[in-house]
C-alpha cells in the first residue's frame, strides 16, 4: 500500500508539473491545425528530394497529431502520390517534432532534453531521407500503391476562398478549440498510461534494476547499449506520443543514458501496435524493413545527440525526482491557475461551435476529421461515420465503437488533405450535430 500511494504521489506531482505545458502545447496545437491547411501534398511531396523532404517536415510539424492519426495521413499521403519517403518524415515530424513534446520534456527532464529533441529529430530527418530509399525496393513501394489504390483514379479537392469578418475569425477559434479539445480526447489514455507507468516505476523499481537492464559505466559501449535498448522498451510499452515522456522521465531517474533516453522516446512509432497497422497498409517485406530502418535511425539519432551535447558539455546531470513534491504557491501553480482559466474558454468555445457540415468526430478515439478528407468512412444508422485511421474504423467493424452497429459500407476514400492557408468553418459529427 505504501509503494501505491507513492506511485500515486510521483504520478500526481509529475502530471501538476507538467500541467500548464501541456495545455498549451494542445492549445498552440490547435490554432496551427485550423489556420494552417494542406493543399495539393502529392504536387509538393513527390520526391524524396532535399527541396520535399524539407516541405515534409514543415508540414508534419504544424500537423501535430497521435501516433496513429500520423500514420494514417502519412498512408494517404502516399496513396495519393507523395514519395513513400517523404511521406514517412511527415509522419516522423508531426509525432517527435512538435511543440507539446518538447515543453513536457523540458518541464519533465530539462531544457536539454527538449534541445535535444530538435536536434535529434533532424538527424532523423536526414538519415530517413537517405536510409529508406536504399532500404526499401521501389517494386514494393509501387506494389503497396497499388494495393492501397485499389485501382481507384487520385483525385483533388480545390477549396475556395474566405472572407476574414469578425464574425468567422470567432467561428476559427471555435474550429481550433474543437481541435485542442479532440486532439486532447484522442490522447488521454496515452497521458494516464504515461504518468500512471511512470509514478510505478519511480516508485516500486529500484535503480539496481535499471542498471542490470542497461549497462553502466562501460564509456561508448554503455551509450550503444543504452540507445538500442531504449527503443525496444518503446516497442512494448504501447504508449504513443506525449503519452511516453514521463517514463521517459522514470527511466533517465533510473539510470538509463541521456542518448537512450532520446532513441526512447523517438520510438513511439514503432509500437507492436504501430508495426501491425503498417504491415496492413504496406505489406509484410515493407513493415520489417521500416521497422529496422526506423529502429536504427532512432538509436543512431540518440548516440548522436549525445555525443554532441557532451561534446558541448549540456548533458544534465540526473534527477533524484521529477518535481517538487508538495503543493506551493509558485510560478507552476500560478501557471496552471492560467492553464486551467485557458482549457475552460477552450471548452466553451467548443461546445458552443455552430451547426456545421465540415468536420466530423471519430467516435472511437474522439479526433477531429475533415470529412472531405477523411481517412476512412463507413455508413452507420444515421449516415456517413468518418474515423481519422483505419485503426478506429476496424474496431467500428468489429463492434468496438461506443456507438450502435450499422452494415459496414465502405466509402471510397475522399481526396488528400490540401496545403495552403485557409481557416475551416464547418465541422459536421457523422450525423449528430455538435
């Protein structure tokens, strides 16, 4: 009972430390996805050039989403025309190059390791754009076109125009309000997971366990291990996203090296997870080459970053915890006060958005979707159902989805999400209004 109410306490502690950061990443977060559109990705990304893999990165890190929601984008990316590499960093950069991230690790683990979060996602970048295509055979890539095609023409969707009145500026707050409150709905078992994991393991693994687990004072072997294992710790554990960084927290705590550290929480792509979904969309011979490609870059970027932060001399020193672990009236409380003030007119905001037909919620993960572009769609009891991964709509099939069961008619897939600076207005919930 001691070691559970101290798991509690450290889980607690870790998630009021971490509090204000996170509302406002998901706020930020918001407002790029429902300013910043994306039009004509298959023109722009159909090569794995210096030039598209540049714009691939761009654009994955103003659409910041889950594990999941990324590589279902990056699928239809990729089935609509874009490079299979450059489909592949958008994925990479909208999950391990965004905002959120980085301020949770900061708050977490330090400045550094959100440092190191940006250096490492380049290095990552540029050893994608140089790994996969020697890895990968363009005959599978051009099979698994095919297969996602299914002989279907690719299509594009031009969207209009918009008047910028006062009046629509407010309806664009309310779509990026929906967004913040969906993409926080969509996460919020990864985020309990990851703090609730993170409170065990500070509380009830010794550190002698983390060091028979990871070698220790062995100089560059100790740092080779260290960002191989890590990976693999990322491959069971299951948590996507930001939802990894508080054990991320549990394990530097515990003894693992700065680079495993970073090769860790690199890897939420890969998840057993993540590694089926891929195999469904790409093929066996493909998944097992991503899977190592994306293994390797992972723990090379780690061992990377940290030979240049030691070489700069940044790497921080270890933390017997994670945050103070009493309540006081201090720049976090005062913070998350503010926090808490923003996440109620976000709310508000939300629940008060007008009737509209642009955008759907995913009744399984709870992820906005624009229904012009949504990734699947089946026909349910009171019409079109739109999911933002093929993930959600197979537990829909299946009978997993909180809402009624309808005959799965599939719906052809609708065109790919446009780039281009364009604030949407509508939004539509698979028949119910919101």
């Amino acid at each position: 009972m001691h070691t559970m109410a101290e798991a509690a306490h450290q889980a607690f502690f870790m998630f009021w430390q971490t509090l204000w950061a996170l509302v406002l990443g998901f706020v930020l977060s918001g407002l790029v996805q429902a300013y910043v559109s994306r039009s004509k990705m298959q023109a722009v990304l159909g090569d794995h050039g210096p030039a598209a893999i540049g714009r691939s990165t761009f654009f994955g890190v103003v659409s910041s989403s889950c594990s999941y929601a990324a590589a279902a984008l990056a699928k239809t990316l990729f089935s609509r025309g874009a490079d299979f590499t450059a489909a592949m960093v958008f994925m990479l950069a909208s999950t391990n190059l965004v905002v959120e991230l980085g301020l949770v690790l900061w708050l977490l683990l330090g400045w550094q390791f959100a440092l190191a979060e940006f250096v490492g996602g380049v290095v990552m970048v540029v050893l994608m754009a140089y790994v996969l295509p020697r890895v990968i055979p363009a005959r599978l890539i051009d099979q698994a076109r095919t297969r996602l095609n299914g002989g279907q023409a690719h299509g594009d969707h031009a969207h209009g125009a918009h008047d910028h009145g006062a009046a629509e500026a407010r309806g664009n707050l309310r779509d990026a309000a929906s967004y913040t409150i969906a993409d926080l709905t969509m996460l919020r078992k990864e985020l309990v997971i990851g703090f609730v994991v993170a409170g065990i393991l500070a509380a009830a693994v010794p550190t002698s366990v983390w060091q028979a687990l990871f070698l220790t004072g062995h100089g560059w072997v100790t740092a080779v291990e260290n960002a191989i294992v890590g990976p693999f710790l990322a491959i069971i554990s299951f948590v996507c996203s930001v939802g990894n960084v508080p054990l991320a927290a549990a394990l530097w705590t515990g003894g693992i090296g700065f680079g495993g550290v970073i090769a860790f929480v690199f890897a939420d792509l890969i998840t057993l997870p993540l590694l089926v979904i891929y195999r469904k969309y790409y093929g066996t011979a493909i998944t097992l080459r991503l899977a190592a490609a994306l293994w390797a870059i992972m723990s090379v970027a780690g061992l990377v970053v940290e030979v240049l932060f030691s070489w700069w001399g940044i790497v921080p020193g270890r933390r017997a915890g994670f945050a103070s672990m009493e309540l006081a009236w201090d720049h976090t409380t005062y913070l998350n006060i503010v926090a808490v003030i923003l996440l109620i007119v976000v709310v508000v905001l939300a629940r008060t958005r007008q009737e509209s037909s642009g955008y759907a919620i995913d009744p399984i993960c709870g992820m906005q979707v624009e229904i012009a572009h949504a990734p699947a769609v089946r026909q349910g009891p009171d019409g079109a159902v739109y999911f933002c991964a093929d993930r959600c709509a197979d537990r829909w099939d299946k009978g997993q989805g909180p809402a009624p069961m309808a005959p799965a008619a599939v719906v052809p897939e609708q065109p790919l999400l446009q780039i281009g600076l364009r604030p949407p207005t509508e939004r539509e919930d698979h028949g119910h209004h919101v």
